[in-house]
C-alpha cells in the first residue's frame, strides 16, 4: 500500500505495480472441487473487463448503487473491485428493489429480480462457466464479460470520500474502507507475502476484510476458501501447508 492509495481500486494498482506476477486470490469451493490461482496481473485483467461492462453496457455511474447477491468467491472479488473502478456503491447483500443494479449468484435469482435496473447474473461454475440456459431477464456475466477492453480507464475520477460499501448495516467510503482494511491487515500481522485462509462468508465486514481487502492493503494474498465445512480436518492441514498458509480466519 502506498499513502496515496485511498481506494480499493488504488490498493490494486499498486500491488500491480508491485508485482504483477505473485498470486493475489486462490479460490477453493470444497463442494465441487474447484481450486483457481489468479496473480495480480490475472486478477486485475478481470477487474478490468468487468469494470468497462458496468461502466459501458450497464451505464453506471458514481453514486449508483449495487446490490451484490454473491457468496465468497473469486468472481464476487472481482466484482468489489470493479465497483470501486467505477465509483459504484455495493450493498452486499441489498434489497434489489432499491438498488439500480443487481448481481446475483444462481440461488438468489428470485430474489434479484425485483431489481428495475440491468441485472447480471453469474452461473458460479468452475473457470468462469456460463449458464447451461441463461436465466430470462438477466445478463450472463460469463457470455459478456470475455469481450470487454483489459484496459479500463472511468468517465469520472472517483471521489474517495464517497460511499463504497454497505454490509452489515454500516455503510463505509472508499478511503474508510481502505483504511480499515489498512488496519485489520496491521492486527493480523499481514505482511507482503503473507498468506492468510479464509472460509468467512461475505455477509460481513471481517469476511471481507480477511477474504480480500485486509490481503490487498497488505501485500499479502488470500487463500478464499468456499464450503470449507465439507473439508475434513486432516484435509484443511495438509492445505494450510501446500498453501504455505500464514494466518487463518474462520
């Protein structure tokens, strides 16, 4: 982290800069076997393709609020930090029927749909797979997003002041949440190279925090681990040490 980063999306252009090649996410779900490595550069390319889909074909703005209806996952990641590209507020968790956009995992379609603004739905699938059949009403996030630029550069500066993030009730600004994460990260003892292991939900701020910011703000990286209940112990130790696991948060 540089005393310049005062947004998330400032947080990954420096780790970018940084080192573009360590890894920044590795994604296990223990209900399908699923493990994916993605480095900052890989994770930042997807940041970007998803960053100029909400900004270009969804046409959101700074000040738009997102209503995000996603469990931990690599792609929920990506998400946050496209938001943060744009200016986008997510409400993690929010109620659809207020928020101008909703992105929504495969178990909340329902829920989603009381959504009056564009709505993108994500099948979840191993390597980024779409939808068998896309759900009617909905964008395919997995169809759409390949085709975007790699490059994003937003129509307006985002103000760090702004409000970035609602979960939990607390709704926080860019540069707030940042310097929360900033502090976890020193709470943890999170340094550039630490690896810290996380089956916390993103229903709350500490899923969050452990499961990407606390890492970003720190040169560290994340092992985000989803249904991790299923895993058995002897399994989770031989993981922490193939993962050269540092910390854990569960």
């Amino acid at each position: 982290m540089n005393s310049t980063d005062r947004t998330p999306a400032d947080l990954l252009r420096s780790a970018l800069a940084t080192d573009p090649a360590r890894p920044l996410v590795t994604f296990y779900d223990d209900a399908t076997g699923e493990r994916v490595e993605l480095s900052v550069a890989t994770f930042a390319n997807w940041v970007s393709k998803t960053a100029n889909l909400l900004q270009g074909d969804l046409a959101a703005a700074p000040g738009d609020r997102l209503a995000l209806l996603l469990p931990a996952h690599w792609q929920s990641a990506v998400w946050l930090l496209a938001c943060s590209s744009v200016g986008v507020t997510v409400e993690v968790g929010g109620d659809p029927a207020g928020a101008d956009l909703v992105v929504s995992g495969p178990d909340t379609l329902d829920a989603a749909r009381a959504c009056r603004g564009e709505r993108v739905a994500l099948a979840l699938r191993p390597l980024g797979g779409r939808f068998p059949r896309p759900p009617e009403g909905f964008m395919d996030y997995a169809v759409e997003v390949p085709g975007q630029g790699d490059r994003f550069a937003p129509f307006a500066p985002v103000d760090p002041d702004e409000s970035a993030l609602v979960v939990g009730g607390v709704e926080m600004s860019a540069a707030q949440l940042v310097a929360r994460a900033s502090a976890d990260a020193v709470e943890r003892g999170l340094t550039p190279g630490s690896r810290l292991l996380s089956g916390l939900a993103y229903d709350s701020w500490d899923g969050l925090s452990a499961g990407l910011y606390a890492p970003l703000a720190s040169g560290a990286s994340v092992v985000l681990c989803r249904n991790l209940r299923k895993l058995p112990a002897e399994a989770l130790e031989q993981r922490v040490k193939s993962e050269r696991v540092t910390d854990r948060a569960m």
